[in-house]
C-alpha cells in the first residue's frame, strides 16, 4: 500500500523504517491495537525556533481588503478605532500576527507612498492597479475606493493598524515605478528621529512624532512579473541600487528580495549568481510566492483560467488543490539548494508572502470584494498543512503571510459594513499560534497514503501531515488528515518524555464544504476535548478533512 513518511520520503521502505521506530519506541503492553498510523516526537532532537514571524499576514488595496475590510472611516457607525474596524482588530490581536505586509501585492507596483501623507483632506484620489482587473463581480461598484484610491488609509493609518493588532509593519516598495531615492526617503518618513528631518516633521504632523519603527520593507514585488517584467540579472542590479547605504536610524533593516513564482529556480538561481559568492550582503530575505489553485488536469499558463468554484467542489478538486499547496515542501527544498550554491553560509533567509487558495469568482461575500472567495473546511486544512510545511523547515522560513487577511483570496475574515465573520482559516491560525516562538522538535509521521482518481487515473497525496514545538515542559502536536471519508487511528509515541496531561482542540465538521457566512458565523468552530494518555504513549483519532492541536503538558 502507498504510505506517506516525514519527513524524509514516502516509499514503502521508509514506512517499513518508520513503523519500526515507532514500535522500538513505545513500551511492550503499551501498543495501541488496531493503530491505522503512528508518529513519534522526538524531544531529544529539537530543530530551529519557529519565528512568529512564519504567522504574518498580508493587506493590498485590493476590492475590499483595505476599504470596507479594515478601514471603515472614524465617523462610521461599525466599531472603530481611529477609523479602523474595531472587531478585525480584537480578533486579529489574539492569533498575534507576526507582521502585516502592506500596500502590495501589485498595487505596490504603482504606489506613491507621498500619496498617503498629510491631513485626509488634502490627499489625491489615483486610479486602482486593479480597476480594470478581469474578475470583478457583476454589478461591482468600482466608482468608490475599489477602483479609486482616496488614500485615506496611507503609511500612519497602516501603522497604527499594525500597533493595535500586536504586528510588525511590513512594507514593499515601489520599485517599478518610482525612483531609489523614493524608497530612501519613505524609509526616513518612518524612521527618522523625532524632528530630526523635514519628514519626520511631516510625520509628526500627522499625530505621529515618534519614528514608527518599520524594519522590514520589501525591495519591489513580483519583478518577474507585475513588478516590472525583469529577467533576474536585471533586477539583481536593481536590488543593488535600491538597497545601497539605507540609513537604519536605529532600526536593524530587514530588506527582501523579490524572489520566485512557485517553482521558478532558475529565476533564484539566475539572480544569486549574479549578486556573486556569499550573495547580497545587504539582503535579510528572498520572497517566494505560491497559490494553490483548483485546475484539474494541470494548470494553465494564464493565472485568470483554469481556477474552480470555491464551495462546490468534487473529491478530486478537493485532494487536487491539497496535493498542489503541499508542493510548498519540494519547493522550499529545491529553492533553498539553489540559494546556498552562492550563499553557502544560508545568511538570507526564505520569505514565503504570498501563499494560500485561489478559486475562480462567484463567491465573493459581496460585489466589491474583487478576488473575494469563501473559505471551507477545505481551507482549513489547506492552511494546516502549510504552517505545519513552515514550522517543520524553520531553519529556512524565516517568514510567511497569507493572502490575505479580509475579504480576499483565504482570508482569515470576512467584513462588510456592519457585518462580519470569522472563516475557518482564522480558526487554525488560532490552534498553530502556540508555535511561535518554540523550538521545533523532530516528528515523524508514518500513515497511509490517501488514494483518489485524477482525470480517471490513480492519485495519491500524503496522509497525515503535521509538526512539533516545545516550549519549557509544554509541546504542541499539530496535525492534519485529508481524507474525505477516514479516520486515523494515531499511536503518538513521546520519545524522551512522558504526558502528564493532554488537551485536543480540534476542527472537524462533518461535511468538508461546511464554511461561515454573515447569517452563520460560527457554522465551522473548533471543539475541545482532553485525552487519556500513558506515559508516553498518547492513542488518538484525527477525524476526516481536519486539522487539529493536542496541547501535552509534559511530566
């Protein structure tokens, strides 16, 4: 029978190996009968610390991320905060958002951070990067703040959202359109000591005197595409005159790479080797990006084609877009090799910014959303294995941001007017949060392979995926199970340690297409349980289409 081993490989030999161990791990009398897969936790290997960084998220002037989303005005009758709405950010603060990226995505591509400073009165209105976007809804209004900019919400407002939310500000610049010295200057906007320069002034002119304190900013988006069209030779020249001799007013400036789309190594590799051996000395992370979408048959060369429905969805699309997320390993793998053929010391770091489902449009919570999509069960375990993909290679994520945090793309929210709801992406970043901050500990994990039928052939995808951390005497088990239709009967052996207690939460709705709308918002919830245990021993059953933490306090 196929199986599924971490993670290390996926052949029947590894499983062999992996069951092995886990049965020389677990005391005689102690074996759980009728085991369907087993992992065993070694605590005595423990890897990198996952960097909260890795729980980050991502805002883009985009249908109704920033209006409607977040900002609601500070005379709006929705809950607000200077402007800002107030219930996004409660729940937004609990999951601790490692940083916030901002104002793209492709709108950064055309942004004019001057634009968004001064009193709001006086601030231009531009035209959208994405007026003319083919995916917009019938009966759209593209009038409003969708299509033209009223730059309401510009660098302080963006701000004061992360601060409120407990992230760190992450900002792209515009490198296609704007010149170096812009990126420069926005850099002393934020940073500058209090009335220490013109901007800084400026800055204190709109209710921020203190430097704001932004360390991470983004050397361009996408320029390979959007951002530009470069070949990489090109834009490594770029990089270097962008980021050459940037004041850091006391901030240790994070800089990052415009890297790959998916699997694009020779883009990586092109650019490494143009940067020469020890690659950019000033560079702290290379962005990946990666959206899984729903094209049974393969996926076409045209990023508006080829996507499916968001809710309606068959077995096959369902294991389809699942098997094309968990591609984010290899990926990580091949990317990182490249790296260190020039970068041996591995100093710069992966970025993954972009990452999350796509699906074509037709589920938008309301017409505005362009790019809106529901979120299922599904997304929940699309977003599980992902983050578990993350922590269990923090040596080499150093960050990551779904996209995107409201309204848009696997958001972890929806909002419109007074209306608003959690989606069950918000719910596993809210199981994961423990890891931040923890040591990763091995885990392996030996389980059958999920089998279905792709375009009338046999297909397989792994089965149980999932990852450790351990902070003190508690260590946090994430995992999940695909299959549409099979428990896993799990034999978790603790290898250097035993279980005092063990608490599951789990998110496991009967039927995968269960999602939350403004009239249910709480159709999909986690549900919270003990669970026996024996010493290190620990017997569980990972329901079908779920994603779930245990919490072991360890003796």
């Amino acid at each position: 029978m196929p199986t599924t081993k971490h993670p290390h490989g996926n052949t029947r030999r590894d499983f062999l190996r992996t069951a092995a161990l886990a049965s020389a791990l677990i005391p005689a009398g102690l074996r759980a009968e009728g085991a369907d897969a087993h992992i065993d936790v070694l605590l005595d290997e423990p890897g990198a610390v996952i960097a909260p960084e890795i729980y980050s998220h991502f805002v883009e002037n985009l249908g109704g991320v920033i209006y409607d989303g977040i900002w609601v005005g500070e005379g709006s009758r929705v809950p607000n905060v200077n402007g800002l709405r107030k219930e996004l950010i409660d729940a937004l603060r609990k999951v601790k958002p490692g940083t916030i990226r901002w104002p793209g995505g492709c709108f950064a591509d055309q942004y004019d951070w001057r634009d968004g400073v001064g009193p709001r009165k006086d601030r231009p209105t531009r035209t959208n990067f994405w007026l003319e976007a083919l995916e917009w809804a019938p009966g759209a209004k593209r009038n409003g703040p969708q299509g033209y900019d009223p730059n309401e919400v510009g660098t302080i407002e963006f701000a004061r959202f992360c601060k409120l939310a407990g992230g760190q500000p992450y900002i792209a610049a515009n490198l296609r359109s704007l010149p170096a010295q812009e990126m420069w200057r926005w850099v002393e906007y934020c940073n500058a000591p209090a009335g220490a320069t013109t901007l800084a002034r400026q800055r204190a002119s709109g209710g921020e005197p203190g430097p704001l304190g932004v360390r991470f900013w983004g050397v361009g988006n996408e320029s390979w595409g959007c951002g530009g069209n470069f070949a990489p030779e090109d834009y490594a020249i770029e990089f270097r005159r962008y980021a050459t001799w940037i004041p850091d007013y006391g901030v240790h400036l994070a800089l990052i790479g415009s890297g790959p789309n998916d699997n694009n190594v020779d883009w990586t590799r092109r650019f490494f080797a143009k940067m020469g051996p020890g690659g950019p000395a000033n560079m702290w992370g290379w962005a990946m990006h990666h959206y899984a979408w729903n094209a049974s048959g393969g996926r076409t060369a045209n990023w508006v084609e080829g996507k499916r429905d968001a809710v309606k969805f068959d077995h096959e699309q369902y294991y389809e877009i699942l098997r094309d997320a968990d591609a984010m390993e290899s990926m990580i793998g091949a990317h990182w090799a490249v790296m260190g053929e020039t970068d041996r010391r591995h100093r710069v770091k992966l970025v993954v910014d972009e990452w999350g489902a796509w699906y074509a449009p037709g589920t938008e919570p309301f017409p505005e959303a362009l790019l809106g999509q529901q979120n299922t069960m599904r997304d929940a375990v699309l977003a599980g294995l992902t983050l578990d993909t993350f922590n269990r290679h923090a040596e080499k994520v150093a960050m990551a941001n779904v996209a995107q945090l409201v309204n848009c793309l696997q958001s972890l929210f929806l909002a419109h007017e007074d209306k608003f709801c959690l989606t069950p992406t918000y719910h596993v970043f809210d199981l994961y949060a423990a890891h931040q901050g923890a040591r990763s500990v091995r885990m392996v994990t030996g389980a059958a392979d999920v089998r279905y039928t792709r375009n009338g052939a046999a297909a397989q995808m792994r089965g149980l995926n999932g990852s450790a951390s351990m902070i003190g005497k508690q260590l946090t088990l994430t995992v999940t199970n695909p299959s549409l239709d099979r428990a896993q009967d799990t034999e978790i052996a603790l290898r250097g340690g035993a279980a005092r207690s063990v608490t599951a939460v789990s998110l496991a709705p009967a039927d995968a297409h269960a999602h939350n709308t403004f009239a249910d918002p709480r159709a999909v919830e986690p549900k919270q349980s003990s669970v026996p245990a024996k010493g290190s021993t620990i017997a569980y059953r990972f329901p079908p289409a779920s994603v779930t933490k245990l919490a072991i306090e360890l003796g």
